[in-house]
C-alpha cells in the first residue's frame, strides 16, 4: 500500500534529503545537479532537474518544489525518487548510438543522456527506456533513437521548447550516471549505481524475508491479472501500456501451477475463486476428449488448432499440483486422460512427437522446441506420484534412456533439471544422477556471465541443488565431489540476487506509462521491457524453490 504523504512527512523527507545531500557536499565549486522523479500509480511520473553549485541553495530549491507539489496535489508525491549527477562525459552523437545499437543485449545502455552541456534537456536512463526513445522492434533487432518518442517526450517534460530535435544533426551529447535513493515509509533506500543493476534498491544478501515479500507481491499480482471468465490478461508492454494479445494455452496452465505452488509459502484464501474460474476455462477452452479414455489439450487460434506435448504436460502439472495443495482429486480424471494423450505421443523407444494436428491428430511437427521432452517427463512423473500407475514411469524411464543416449544434457533444460531430480528421489540411479549434474555443470560460465534476467537458470539450479544435496546422503561421494557443489551454491545466490534486476520495483515501475499496471511483475528488459504471465510464472517457482530450500 502507498503511503500517503502528510505535512509531517514532508518535513522528515526534507530532513532526509539534507542528510543525503551532505554526502555530495564536496569542496570544488562545480555544479551539483538533483533529478526529483515523483509521481503516483495512476501515470508516468514526473522528473524535474535543479542544478546549483552552492549545496544549500541546492537543498532549499529542492524543498521549495517538494513544498509547491504538496501544496498542489499531494498525490504526486506517492513516488518520490532522488538521483545526483556524479559523473559526465562528453561523447559524439555518432559514438552513442553505434554503441546503443551494439549493446549484446537491448535496452542494456545503462546511462542518462543530456543533449547539452548545461543539461537543459536531459533524460535519466530510467525515463529513456520508459518513454522508448530507445527501443528495438523486438528482442532479436538492434536497439535505436526513436525521434518520434524522443520529441514526444521532450513536449511532455519541457513545454516551453518548441524546436523540435533532428537526431541527424547532434553532434554531441552528455553521458551522465548518478547515485539515487528512493523514498518509501519514511525513509530512504538505497538504489545501485551503474551495470545491469542500475536503479534497483540494495537489500542485504541473505535477506530472504525481502524474497518472501517479492513471492508475496508477484502472486498478488498475477492473481489479479485474471479476468471474471477466469482468463489471463496475457501480458503487457510498459512504455505505452499495450497490452499483449496473443495467448498460449501452456503459459495459462503453467502460471496457474506457479500461483498454486505460493500456497508452500503462505495461504491466501482469496486467490481460490480465480484459480479454480482459470482452471474451469482451461478445460473448457481447451481440453478435448478424443476418446473415453484419452484427450489432449489445445493451443492456437479458431482456424489453426494444434496438440502441443507441452500443452497436455502443463495441464497435468497444473492439475497435480492442485490435487498436491488441496488434496482434492476432483481433477485427477482429467489428469489421467491428458497423461494417456501424451502416452499417445511417445513410441516405445522413448522418443516424442511435439505438435500433431487436431481434430485430424495428424502429425504437424515431429520436434519443434526442447521444453516439451522435460516438461512431459515432469507430468508424468507427477502424476505417477499420485496414482501410482506404473506405464507412467516406465515411460519416464524410456524417455531417459532417450535422453541420455541423445546427450540432451547439452540443453541445460529446467524441465529436465525437475524431471532429474524427482525421478532420483524415486530411482536413485547413478545413471540420472549423472545426466542430473552434465545438465548444469558445463553451463555455469555461461549462467554466471549471463547479463540479463533469465529466470529458467534459477529454476534449474534450484532443482540440482535438491539433487546434489541427496547425493552425499546416499554415500555418491564421487558424483557429489564432481557436481562442484559450493560453485552451484555461489551461483544459485548470484543469479538470486540478479534476478531482482527484472523485478518491477515502485522506482523502476514509476517511469512506465501506467504503473499499477505493471507495479510488482517481472519483466525482461531486453524484449521492450515485456511482463508477461510466463515470466510471473518462472521468476515465481525459481524464488519459491530458492526460500524454502537453499541454506547457504
């Protein structure tokens, strides 16, 4: 809930402020320059830059405008974030943007720009990428200046300019970083400076109350983005709060796995009419007897429907893990059906076919995407656990068999990281433990320099993490000594950590078109800041497995 701010706050704001000032108050004469972000979860905020070389001058212009903006309408004053200039750098308009072009992953050019020395416009990087004036048409084409969004935005902040920028004719520019805090319950926190974490509060490394409290608010949040008929708001792009239109049976079954899984963390009572509503459309939308025995789940439009393997494996995931909660088994027949459709789906070698056509059942795509091979073995295994039906391991174990003798291990899958080590708590075999530990151990070099937010590698580790740990219990010493266990550990808290880089804070949320929209999602900054329903779902389970598991 958003503190609303009152007359004795703003006195304890500007207390605060005086204190964090004073940090910066240093015996050269140059100018200090402040950036006062406010707003509320309604709207965009607001920035205002104030400049002086003097830092009591500073202080009392700054507390000048926090006292216009309360008098005027205190709601503006819900966000409230301070960023100081530290440094500057003049560059060539030409260097800036082939480097904004060049960046390895987009929307990763982590600086303010001011288009003059005297920074009469300028731009956090916080408001760059929340208005797109750098922006990509997609996660897979480069990143450039948008000159529409770039004047639109100058409008917007400075109405008395009325000149419009011609990108082509800058010949330089001024690259700036600064150190901020933001302001929540009456005190400032902390926000990074610099690099992938840029503008994301600072909490203690081992505070897994705060990951309690981002599992809490993100469930809270994907709850919330189901409709009355029990349908997801699939996701959105933020800058301009577009709402993303497309949908995919799997993301539904799987974010609705995700927010029953939170119920191991803490109850909440008043998400159960929406996810028993989205359950309900999942199976009348989308699940399909073929016979009285046997269905399939179905993905794509009106005039394209399809059978994905990983469709009918959500579906189950999502029904054995309501079973799991409640321990209900109304869903448990539909469960039992979807598995014998994917029975359906697997030859006696163990090998997969991914999508088939419906209703002709035809088959469309022998392999389409790796995900589904674990995700499949994950569902049947559930299910096994739960009805005991033996076909189901078998082929679990025929999968493996496929699995390994086709070095699947090379795919550094999460499924398959699950599957491995459910499957080991039921057939301790070394052969799957082994398969368990190649899954990660040749991929850690790539998850530790990794620089964007990939919520999949958390969830991967978490479940090796359970695995190894089984290993020096049941006397695997040499397995245990080669599954470099301490390096896992080091990397499960670094992408831990890291991961919160992609979570939508009330500082960073505040500079996109509608916070509320958006305040408490995980999002993927290199694919126009996107918060879809999956990237709740895999951020959820991978946080989830890291609090109650992991001891450092």
């Amino acid at each position: 809930m958003l503190h609303q701010l009152k007359y004795l706050d703003l006195s304890n704001l500007k207390n605060q402020i005086s204190e964090w000032i004073s940090l910066y108050n240093q015996t050269d004469s140059d100018k200090k320059i402040v950036f006062i972000s406010y707003g509320c979860l309604d709207q965009r905020c607001k920035v205002f830059s104030i400049a002086s070389a003097d830092i009591q001058k500073l202080q009392k212009k700054i507390n000048n405008f926090l006292e216009k903006i309360f008098l005027k309408d205190k709601r503006y004053l819900a966000y409230i974030k301070l960023d100081i200039v530290t440094q500057i750098e003049k560059n060539s308009w030409t260097d800036v943007t082939n480097d904004i072009s060049n960046q390895k992953h987009n929307n990763h050019f982590r600086k303010g720009i001011s288009f003059d020395k005297d920074f009469n416009i300028c731009f956090l990087e916080q408001e760059i990428y929340g208005n797109a004036i750098i922006r990509g048409i997609s996660y897979d084409q480069k990143n450039f200046i948008d000159q529409n969004n770039l004047n639109n935005a100058i409008k917007k902040k400075y109405p008395s300019i009325k000149k419009e920028l011609e990108i082509s004719k800058i010949k330089d520019v001024w690259l700036f970083e600064t150190k901020s805090v933001f302001y929540e319950n009456g005190k400032f926190i902390k926000l990074q400076s610099g690099g992938c974490e840029n503008g994301v509060r600072f909490i203690d490394r081992n505070d897994k109350s705060h990951i309690k409290e981002i599992i809490n608010k993100n469930a809270k949040f994907l709850s919330n983005q189901l409709l009355e008929d029990g349908k997801f708001i699939y996701g959105y792009f933020p800058a301009f709060d577009n709402e993303i239109k497309s949908y995919n049976t799997i993301r539904h079954c799987t974010s609705i796995y995700s927010l029953l899984e939170t119920f191991e963390i803490e109850e909440n009572n008043q998400y159960w009419p929406k996810i028993h509503l989205a359950i309900e459309y999942s199976i009348k939308n989308f699940f399909k007897l073929i016979d009285e025995d046997t269905a399939h789940m179905i993905d794509g439009n009106d005039n394209n429907h399809e059978i994905k393997l990983g469709a009918n494996a959500a579906a189950i995931l999502m029904l054995t893990k309501y079973q799991e909660i409640t321990k209900n088994k109304k869903y448990l027949e539909y469960a039992e059906k979807i598995a014998n459709g994917i029975l359906q789906m697997i030859d006696k070698t163990g090998k997969t076919t991914h999508v088939l056509e419906y209703p002709s059942l035809s088959i469309k795509e022998k392999f389409r995407i790796v995900y589904y091979d674990g995700e499949a073995a994950l569902a049947l295994l559930r299910l096994y656990q739960l009805n005991n039906n033996k076909v189901l391991l078998d082929t679990v174990k025929l999968m493996f068999d496929n699995f390994i003798s086709n070095s699947y291990e090379k795919y550094h899958d999460h499924w398959l990281s699950y599957c491995t080590n459910e499957l080991t708590v039921v057939c301790p075999e070394v052969k799957y433990y082994q398969f368990g530990i190649n899954n990660y151990l040749n991929h850690m070099d790539f998850i530790k320099n990794r620089k964007t937010v990939y919520a999949t590698f958390l969830e991967m580790m978490m479940s090796a993490y359970k695995m190894v740990k089984r290993l020096n219990i049941q006397g695997h010493e040499n397995l245990f000594k080669s599954s470099k266990f301490e390096e896992l550990k080091s990397l499960i808290q670094l992408r831990a950590e890291f991961q919160r880089t992609g979570f939508f804070y009330p500082e960073v949320a505040m500079y996109m078109k509608t916070p509320k929209s958006i305040l408490n999602s995980f999002y993927v900054r290199h694919d126009r800041f996107r918060a879809r329903i999956d990237d709740q779902e895999h951020n959820l389970s991978g946080y989830i497995a890291y609090y109650l598991h992991f001891k450092d």
